[in-house]
C-alpha cells in the first residue's frame, strides 16, 4: 500500500446534542437541572473516534517500506497530510511514532527526514536479531512437539506468496507476523516484543524477498524432520545480511 492508500482518511464525528423527547414533568425537572426517578442521570460515555493517526501509520510504514519516501529526504506534515487529505495533526503524531522506532528522524523547523542505513547498521542489526532469536529456536526445536510446527505453515506460506507478488509492504507485515508465531512458542512475551521491533526495522527495499521467504519454510522443514543441522544452516542464512 503507498500513499494513496490512505482514503477520506478523515475523523467522522456523531452529531451531538440532539435531546430526545422527554414528557411534561421530565423536561421541568431538566430545566431546573434536577433528575427524576424515571430518568437516572446520564452515564459518563467515552467517545471514541476513528483512529485517522493509525490509518496514516499504516500507510507511512508502507511508503517507507516500497521507498516511495525517498531515505534521507526531509518530508513535511502539512504536505503529506494533503497527500492523505487530512490535516497535519494525525501525520504528524504518526512520524513521531516511525522516529521513536528509528525509522525517521525530526528536522526542526522542517519535517522528518526518512533514516538512511549504511550496510554497517543492517549487518549490526542483523547480528543483534541473531543473538536473540537463534537461540530461542534452537531451545524451541527440542522442546516444542513435533507436530506444533505444522500451525505455522500458512504463515510461511503467505510470505511466499507477498514475496512472489513482490509485496513489500505485505511481506513486511506477515514476516513479522511468522516471527513473532515462531517466538511465542516460548512464552516470554517480552522477548517477542522486543523481536518484533528490531524486525520493524529491517529495510526490506535492500532484501531479497523469495530468499527470505524460502528460509521461513526451510526452517519449518527442518523442525519438523528434527534435522538439526540443516536447522543451523538455516538459521545462518536467515540471519546474514
């Protein structure tokens, strides 16, 4: 999805203050700001809108993701809003998210400009990925039935298919999907979390899907047959830059 992915991306509010017809009595009682037996004072409502902000996230990962937002280009949130035929606001909420992650950073006074990473940061992030989620795996291929393995094929398979249609944004998101399935076999909840981030951080314009995608079923295969060397083989390719 790019940036007209986003549609009338706008919050659309109820109308409000329309009283409803109440009798003689009631309607007195309401003008002197009291409150009858037949109507039992209106409950605290929490109104919620339409998250316009999520809509704009959604999308901005997605232009990052193809490279339709140009890394190292300076992009303002009054232009992009008109892109997505909303006000600044939500974009601009929706970049300072994408710069807490890492995936832009604020100019002051002008915009966030889109991070660029040097092929020293993809190898370093790589590693760090490596260093927490081989071992979890290796843990989970002796300790989790044999027969679990077999749930996750669908997910393996919708990033072959995202890979095969050359889907970026797509495969990013069932990428992440696949991992963090295989992670939580374990339990721990936090270590899926932090997972999960650093994978959001990957620049997928710099991989080559059907490679990453083959290893996903690769990686099902061999847990499946207990072939822990071709296990291991796996898990090194995956995790190489």
């Amino acid at each position: 999805m790019g940036m007209t992915g986003v549609e009338q991306a706008r919050s659309r509010v109820a109308p409000f203050g329309v009283p409803e017809q109440r009798g003689a009595d009631s309607s007195v009682a309401a003008h002197r700001g009291e409150h009858t037996h037949s109507e039992p004072p209106a409950p605290r409502v929490a109104v919620t809108r339409t998250s316009v902000r999520g809509q704009v996230l959604d999308a901005l990962r997605a232009a990052l993701l193809s490279g339709e937002l140009v890394p190292g280009e300076v992009y303002s949130a009054p232009v992009l809003g008109e892109r997505f035929g909303v006000s600044a606001t939500p974009v601009r909420e929706a970049m300072q998210l994408l710069a807490r992650e890492g995936a832009v950073e604020v100019v002051p006074n002008r915009g966030f400009r889109v991070a660029e990473r040097t092929a020293r940061e993809l190898a370093e992030l790589a590693e760090v990925r490596a260093l927490i989620e081989v071992p979890v795996v290796l843990r989970l291929a002796r300790a989790v039935p044999v027969g679990r393995w077999a749930s996750l094929r669908p997910a393996a398979e919708e990033t072959v298919a995202a890979a095969a249609r050359g889907d970026v944004a797509r495969y990013a998101e069932v990428d992440r999907a696949f991992h963090r399935a295989v992670l939580g076999l374990g339990g721990n909840e936090e270590l899926v979390r932090v997972a999960d981030d650093l994978r959001g951080r990957i620049v997928w314009s710099a991989c080559d899907l059907a490679v990453d995608a083959g290893h996903h079923v690769a990686l099902l295969d061999a847990l499946e047959s207990q072939d822990v060397p071709s296990l291991h083989h796996v898990l090194d390719a995956h995790y190489t830059v």
